[in-house]
C-alpha cells in the first residue's frame, strides 16, 4: 500500500488540493461549507493524485535513469506497470465521477483540464519533446484554484489573477530543481529548460522568475487583499527575492536548492494572506 501512496505523489500535490480548497474559500466566503470543503479535498486528492500516478507510469523509464527518481516503485520494480496504469486511471476516473456528483458540471470541467494538462499536455505530448513543457503544463495549477472557486461562483477577473499566482510559481519552483540535477536530465534526455541554457541564461532566468513571482504574488495580495494581507505576504516575498539575488551572485546548486524549497512556503504565505 505504500508504493501505491507513493504514486500520488502526496508531497507534491498537496499544494494543488490546497490551491482548490484557497479557490472555494475566496470565492465562498463569508458562507463557507466544511463538508464541501472536505469534497473539494478528496476531489483534489483523486483527481491529481491519479495524474501524478499516470505520470510515474508513463515515465518509468526516464525515472529509472535518474538517480533522484531511480527508487520510485515502477523503476525500483516494486511495483508492475500494468497495474500502476490500472491504478492511475481507476483514482482519477473516481474523482471525476465524486467531483460531478459532489461539486457540479461546472467545476468538474475545471478538475477535468487540470487533469488533461498535466497528464496529457505535460506528461505525454512535451515533457520528452520540447521545452515548453513546463509553461503549457503549469496550466493544471490554474485550474486546480479555479475548480475551488467555480465551486462556489462563476468566473471572474479576481479568479483568473489568484489562479495566475500559481502559474508563475511552476516555473521558477520547477526549473530551480530542475538546474540543481540539470546533468541528471541531459542524460535521461529530458529538454528541461534550464538544463538545455547555458549555465549563465539558466542562473539568470531562474532568479528573475523567482523574483518576478514573489512580486507578482505581493501585488496581488495587496490589490485584494489590502494593507494587512500586503504587510503579512512582504516577509515571504523578500526572502524569495534575496535568495533569487543571492543565487545570482552565489551560481551555486546550494543557492538555487534554497530557492527551490522556499518556494512552497512563499505560495503557501500567498493563500493565508488572501484571507487576511
């Protein structure tokens, strides 16, 4: 059972199901249901879960010739192909069904293209091809806060500019990681961006995305939210922008690993500022 929990990828995806979850609040309150709460959270869980699943699937083999990845279940042989693929799409195709039965039509076409994005767009058609995997892909995490949202009310600007804060954050915490193990990538042949740059446009383009999505985030907070959720976003967005800038003048996978995992708690410090 384990090796199966393995498949969703739960240290990942927890920020998406957060993202839908933030999505439904925004647009809810002051009327926030629990119980639907905890649908949108199992809806999340399944849904992206079972994208993840397909995605250790379908990349077994570039999994197997990366030293970061090698232990997963399918490279590590713990687990068999077949039954990783019947297991992705049995837990995404329940959360498609518990999100039309639970949350409507509506919001099921949202967890739906996220769904598609990541595993269709992302996973299958670019990850292996093309550079552009990253900025097409990143467009399930816009999806994920706008499931939330369409949850509870149609479509608007103020939707499109929160789900926008996820987008710029894909891909400067993404490509961070991916320069930290960008001779892992040339060799399993994956044309990650920042492993396909010189090491000087690669440095140079993820700080400036770590800085522009710092920025982009404290606008935000501060256009919706006000003074007060500016104020409690600044310390978040500062640090991100120093070690953007010290990972410029550093060059070093040590600066641009910190980049990488302060990047989580910045989108995290986004969210809670919002409700402030």
């Amino acid at each position: 059972m384990r090796d199966y929990l393995i498949l969703l990828k739960p240290k990942v995806i927890w920020l998406l199901i957060l993202s839908s979850i933030m999505g439904y609040v925004y647009a809810a309150l002051p009327e926030i249901s629990w119980p639907r709460l905890l649908e949108l959270a199992a809806v999340g869980l399944l849904s992206t879960g079972g994208s993840a699943a397909f995605n250790q699937y379908w990349e077994r083999d570039i999994d197997a010739r990366m030293r970061r990845t090698s232990l997963r279940p399918l490279p590590s042989g713990r687990l068999r192909p077949a039954a990783a693929l019947v297991y992705s799409l049995a837990v995404s195709a329940a959360g498609f069904l518990l999100s039309y039965l639970w949350l409507g039509p509506i919001p099921t076409v949202a967890v739906v293209a996220g769904w598609l994005f990541y595993t269709v767009v992302y996973t299958i058609l670019l990850k292996r091809r093309h550079w552009s995997n990253v900025l097409l892909g990143g467009f399930a995490g816009n999806a994920a806060l706008l499931s939330g949202w369409l949850t509870a009310k149609p479509l608007t600007l103020e939707a499109l500019l929160y789900s926008m804060a996820i987008y710029v954050w894909i891909p400067s915490h993404i490509w961070s990681l991916a320069y930290v193990y960008r001779q892992e990538y040339r060799e399993a042949g994956v044309p990650m961006l920042t492993a396909m740059l010189s090491e000087d446009k690669a440095i140079a383009l993820v700080a400036f995305l770590d800085i522009f999505s710092a920025l982009y985030m404290w606008a935000v907070a501060f256009v919706y939210g006000g003074l007060l959720s500016a104020l409690f976003m600044a310390p978040a967005s500062a640090l991100a922008i120093y070690l953007g800038l010290v990972a410029l003048r550093e060059r070093t996978d040590r600066a641009f690993w910190r980049v990488f995992k302060s990047s989580s708690p910045l989108l995290t410090f986004f969210f809670i500022s919002l409700l402030i």
